[in-house]
C-alpha cells in the first residue's frame, strides 16, 4: 500500500478525491495553488485500496523560495480510519517533500472539527512542533452588523492630511512589485501578502491605505460564492497601527459590501501576527455579532532527511 503521485492518476480516480476536498481546493487536484500563488506548486500523494480507489490523500501548496509547504488536505475515507494509514502517509509525504528541499511543513485545522484530537496525536508521533492558535474565523449577516465604529461618520475615523484610502483595483503595477519585493525578502507573509491575492481578489471591498504615495496598509477580500465575501488579509504598517487606521479600513470595507449584492461575510484575524490591540477591539466589538466564530491552529515540523 505504497502512496502514489498524482500524476500516475487517472480522471476517475482524481474525480473521486474531490468527494475529499472542498471545493475551493478542487483546482489543486490539477496542480493549480488554490489561491493563484505564482512561485507555488503542488505536491500529492495517495494511497488506492484493492479496488484501485483513493482512499487517503496528502495534499499542500509549496512555496518553495522560503522552503514551506502548507498542508490542504490530509484524509483518510471513514471506513479505513484507525489503521494507521494517516500517519504512514503523513510520514512517507514528508519524506517526499524533503527531497524536493523543502524544509518546513506546516497545517492550519480547526479545533472544532471532529477529527482535530485525531491530527495532533499523528503530530505528536510525527514529532511535530504543539499546534498554536492562529487564526480567529468569524461568520457574519452583513446587513445584520449594525455596530456604531461601521458609520462613516464615527469619530475614530479620522485620516492624518496625506493619509487616504483607494480601491485596491486602482494599485499599479509598480506598487504591487514593491510589495511582491517585500513578501520575497520575508517581510510579509504568504497569509498577508497582496501577492497571494493578485488574480482573485474581489474588487467590490478591497481597499489600500495610503501615505501620500506609498502604500502602507490594505484590506483585501475575496468572493466565496455569489453571496459572500472573506475578508482574508488586513495590514497596517507597524508604525502606524496606533491610529486606529484598521478598524477605519474594515469598516469602510464593510460599508462598502452592505451596499452591494453579498450578504454574508468571513472574517479572518491571524491572532499571531495581529496587534494586541487590535485583536481586543475584534473581540469586544465585532465577535459579539458573529453567528458563528472558529479557532483554528497551526502546527509545524521541520523536515529532516530521516523521519521516525
């Protein structure tokens, strides 16, 4: 029961794996980085069962200039469950993305799925580094968040005289290399980076903030489906996150899609990177309004040449 790549797959087999994956992970399934990241690629393998069906499937997104790949996806069909089969493919998955010199393996779960206890006992075999908080994922009604700080009229929305904020569809090319520039010297994030949303950003609400001409802080949304937009990436530089130009970008950014045809909104805060006071302003004046809120953590393992 050796894993196989999914090029050796065939259209039936690859149709059956998307039964394992949502939808927004499907294109991966071709080879294609989920989010348009263009220094990406993607690396599989699964295992068949005596039918020559998948039943297990490792699938990440390599970003192979910083040496990381993030895991997408890491199933095992229920009937073949507590075998063992999750931590031999996990463990032969890692082998391969180590000779493919990557350093780093990384997963973002849910803690509110019901197979997370199930991960991190894999994890701990694997010697993998303690999962840690990493992303707060809240749910709301757009026309329903009626909070006083979204009013264009609040009195913390107040903009320094060479301080303004643009669509982020008017960005030129030149300020977007910039900022490529900076996530490839390792200044930003694959989470933060405009880089990562440069084809699938959804122009309604995406927003730069700008200091005369320099861009120094975005938020930057992107469609779900015909009714919702996720709010995926949210930054200010560091020196001037004391203005209160954050809670200014959200809630125009807010104000903007309660006028448009999405109702439904995702709010995505990345709780390691975010600054404290933002992150207790999220949780004492947008969280009360969330119908649903998730936590997710994030676990990582460095990859070495033997793994036990």
């Amino acid at each position: 029961m050796q894993p196989i790549p999914l090029s050796e797959l065939s259209l039936k087999q690859k149709k059956a794996l998307k039964t394992f994956l949502p939808a927004e992970y499907h294109r991966a399934l071709d080879g294609k980085d989920p989010w348009e990241v263009s220094d990406s690629h993607i690396a599989a393998q699964v295992i068949l069962d005596q039918n020559h069906m998948p039943i297990a499937l490792a699938l990440a997104t390599c970003r192979q200039h910083i040496q990381i790949a993030e895991i997408l996806a890491l199933y095992v069909a229920e009937e073949h469950r507590n075998q063992g089969i999750g931590t031999f493919l996990l463990s032969e998955f890692q082998k391969q993305l180590h000779r493919q010199s990557i350093k780093w393996l990384a997963c973002v779960y849910s803690t509110d799925s019901e197979s997370y206890l199930h991960f991190e006992k894999i994890c701990r075999k694997l010697h993998w580094n303690e999962g840690e908080l990493f992303l707060v994922r809240s749910y709301y009604m757009a026309n329903h968040f009626h909070q006083p700080w979204v009013a264009a009229n609040w009195l913390g929305h107040r903009l320094a005289g060479d301080m303004s904020i643009v669509p982020w569809k008017k960005i030129s090319n030149l300020d977007l290399e910039k900022l490529d520039a900076e996530y490839l010297q390792g200044n930003l994030s694959t989470s933060i980076s405009p880089k990562t949303y440069r084809q699938n950003f959804e122009k309604c609400n995406s927003l730069a903030l700008r200091k005369g001409k320099k861009i120094v802080g975005w938020i930057l949304t992107q469609k779900v489906d015909s009714d919702t937009i996720k709010y995926r990436s949210l930054y200010i530089e560091r020196e001037y996150r004391h203005f209160g130009y954050a809670i200014t970008l959200l809630a125009a950014a807010i104000r903007l899609q309660q006028a448009s045809k999405f109702r439904s909104a995702i709010v995505e805060i990345n709780v390691q990177q975010a600054d404290r006071a933002w992150l207790h302003f999220v949780k004492k004046r947008a969280l009360p309004s969330a119908y649903k809120v998730e936590r997710l953590k994030r676990a990582v393992c460095e990859l070495k040449a033997e793994i036990v």
